[in-house]
C-alpha cells in the first residue's frame, strides 16, 4: 500500500528511514487503541507511554501522521506524532481536560445543516469560526433539499453569517448538487464533516462513495433529530481517492483559543475596529465609536455584533477561565454600583419633587 494515495509527503521519509520506524495514518480512535494504515496495509496501534504520557508528544487523533515501530503479530506501537498542516479541535466535554483534538491534516470542512427544523445560522457561525481557525478552506453545505420546496430563505440567512463563503444545496437521496462538489473531491485531498445529529453525514458519504459505507439512522418527523449512527471519529478513503474524516454530532460545541478563525469568520465585524475615535474602545458608550455608529446606522446587524460578542467571550472563557470569571465578578460589581447610584439619585429626584 502507497501512503502518499492517502495524502502523506514522503519529503521528510530520510529523517527516520534509518530508525526502523514507519509513518501511517490514523483512521481511527477508539479510546487507547488506534487504527493505522501503513505501507503493509490496515494495523492497530497504541502510543508509546514514555513519549505520550510525559508530555512530550501530542496525541494523536484522526487524520494525523505518525511514526510507528511495526509489530506484524499484534498492535504496533505509537511512538510520535508527525507536525500537522491544519487541525481541529474543541474544548474537552469532560472538565479539567482542556483541548481535545477532533481532526487534523485536512484540507476542507464541509460544514452541513439540513434544510429541515435543524437549520441554526448561528450553528453555522459557531462551525465557520472552528474552520477557519483550523487552517482549512470551509464550505458550507445545506443539505436535504428535497424536502423543501423553496430553500431561498435559508440560503440568504446563511449568506449573511457566511459572508464570501462558498454555499451549496445539496440532496443526497436525489443527487441534486452533487456535481457542484467534484472540484472538492480530488485524489489525496482530505476533508472533514462537521454537523449535529440528523443532518445526513452518512447519507452524503455513501452518496459520494456510490456504495453504502456507512451505516443512516432514521430521524424524528416532529423534531428533525437522529441518533448518531457515527460512534467514533474515522477516515474513510473512497474509491475516487478522497478521504473523508466523518465526527460524531456533537451536542455542544465548546470553543477552544479560536481568536484568529473569529477574525475571519467576522471580517464583516471587524472592519470598524480601527474606525473608531480612540483605540483602546471597547465598542460600548465610546464617544466615536466606529461600531456603535455601523449599529445605529444599520450597516451592521445586532445580530451579528452579539454573535460575535458571544463568540468572544466564550473563546476568553477557554483561553482563561479565572481570567474571564474574574472579570464578569467586576462587570456585575460596576452593574450592582451603577444600579445603587440610579435608585439613589431617583429618590433625591422624587424628594426634590415632593
């Protein structure tokens, strides 16, 4: 088996030939023990505890490059983690755990919502946010499109919160817009699926597969929501040659130090920073202020500017978390005083009056 078919750069091959040790890829996590492909083909891995678990090398996740000391009788083992070229990832579900790599070594996310009750703009700015701080091209994808009529409404809202992001509606039971995806899906060339429960992942890989890979759930009429038929992250190569790095749906999607992804995904916000009158504003009662101006005006929605607002202040709850609480206690300090001037000054007011 040829590695370089599944997108690894042999360039950097002569600085470890000569250690015995092999690169593959890893198609799947499943709690310590990883699947791997190498050039004998489909194995099993676990990571080397002295490098790992000292700190000294990142864990690997799905689509990562690794080099391994082959064991043909049984798990091969793991003993580093190759640099990776764009990488996805999310706060940790479970507490005091910090970053949990998602993905890496992809070269678009297709971000899905389903044109049916799952559809959430702000889902999207979440996803787009995550994408383009990964370092790689986002696309967004609206998916069922047979069940709808007239998408107009949907593809506009999704234009506004995606401004110069490339749209496409697409149907995998019908095949309608499939054929928009081809420049996409090129030999060697990775992409990751990011999407909730329900929005048809795997009927889109087995559509683009021509085969059925994976295993689709049927969903809720009332609700629009479905089981996650994806258990476990994986890569799936299909037989064009492209890989697909399927995750499962996540219900919360914690953001995790996406401070340079936000400024793309909200160039439309931050185009007035440098506006303003004075440069340390913080774009609330500022005399001058280029975004308090853009808001009155119009020519920035409210609704963009507290998504972004929302979407900052959770970034700097993940970035510090004692940081952010202590300065929320000072907010609400600052809001408790300004509330006991007011009720004071109202009642000198009203005994004035009487």
């Amino acid at each position: 088996m040829n590695l370089e078919d599944y997108g690894f750069n042999p360039t950097s091959m002569e600085a470890f030939e000569t250690t015995g040790r092999l690169p593959a890829r890893v198609t799947s996590v499943h709690r310590e023990r990883f699947g791997l492909l190498c050039e004998h083909g489909e194995t099993y891995g676990r990571l080397k505890p002295g490098a790992y678990y000292a700190g000294t090398e990142a864990f690997p996740t799905v689509g990562d490059f690794v080099l391994i000391a082959y064991n043909p009788m049984g798990d091969s083992q793991i003993t580093e983690t190759l640099p990776r070229k764009t990488a996805f990832s999310r706060r940790d579900p479970t507490p005091g755990r910090g970053e949990q790599m998602v993905a890496a070594n992809f070269d678009y996310v297709f971000i899905m919502q389903s044109l049916n009750h799952n559809f959430n703009p702000k889902r999207i700015e979440r996803y787009l946010t995550l994408a383009w701080h990964s370092g790689a091209s986002p696309v967004i994808l609206l998916t069922k499109a047979d069940l709808m009529e007239d998408f107009t409404q949907q593809v506009r809202q999704a234009e506004a919160v995606a401004p110069g992001i490339e749209i496409h509606v697409i149907s995998a039971k019908t095949g309608y817009g499939l054929s928009r995806l081809e420049k996409y899906l090129q030999p060697g060339k990775t992409i990751v699926f990011l999407g909730s429960s329900g929005i048809g992942k795997s009927s889109l890989v087995n559509a683009l597969a021509g085969e059925e890979l994976m295993a689709v759930s049927r969903i809720r009429e009332e609700d629009s929501r479905g089981r996650h038929t994806t258990t476990h992250r994986q890569l799936l190569r299909l037989k064009s040659g492209v890989m697909i790095i399927d995750t499962p749906g996540m219900r919360e999607l914690g953001m995790w130090d996406i401070s340079e992804g936000l400024s793309e995904a909200f160039t439309d916000v931050e185009q007035y920073f440098g506006k303003c009158k004075f440069s340390d504003c913080k774009h609330n009662s500022e005399p001058g202020c280029a975004v308090k101006a853009a808001l009155e005006s119009g020519e920035l929605s409210r609704e963009r500017w507290e998504s972004y607002c929302s979407l900052k202040g959770e970034a700097k709850y993940s970035d510090d978390k004692n940081a952010f609480l202590r300065q929320r206690q000072q907010q609400g300090k600052s809001i408790a005083k300004w509330n006991r001037q007011r009720k004071a000054a109202n009642k000198k007011y009203h005994g004035e009056m009487f």
